[in-house]
C-alpha cells in the first residue's frame, strides 16, 4: 500500500490537467497548478513513507494499514 501511495503523488506529474479533471478542481493558471502539485504529491508521498515507516517501526502491518484505509476513505469517498 505504501508503494501505491508514493507512485501516486508522483503519477500525477505526468498528467497534471487530467487529475484535477478527475477530481473536480480547475487551476486558473500556472500558479495553481504548482499549489496541487506541492500539496497532491506532499500528501500522498508522506502518507506513503508514514506507512513505511509505521511498518519498519512496529514489525507488523496492523497500524499501516490503519493509516492507509483511514486515508483512502477520507480522500477518495468524499
């Protein structure tokens, strides 16, 4: 879970228009788009290296996948 999370605050590098598309959100101009990309890929690549680290710290998958099912209903179910 914790590779998906940092392949998708990456991914969204590649097709930046098509994201906010998908998501509902429109950026006015460049300025805008910068903001998503810092705030899309910070969110999504911390909460990966969090369960990474939730994992190599604790030495059982239990509080990780506490963390990534939390965050995958709060971003993608509302």
């Amino acid at each position: 879970m914790s590779l998906y999370f940092v392949v998708s605050g990456f991914n969204v590098l590649l097709d930046i228009d098509a994201k906010l598309l998908r998501i509902g959100l429109s950026a006015n101009d460049l300025d805008g788009k910068v903001a998503f990309i810092l705030i899309y890929c910070s969110l999504m690549v911390g909460v990966g290296v969090a369960i990474s680290l939730l994992f190599y710290l604790s030495k059982t998958w239990l509080y990780s996948a506490i963390v990534s099912r939390d965050h995958y209903h709060f971003v993608y179910c509302f």
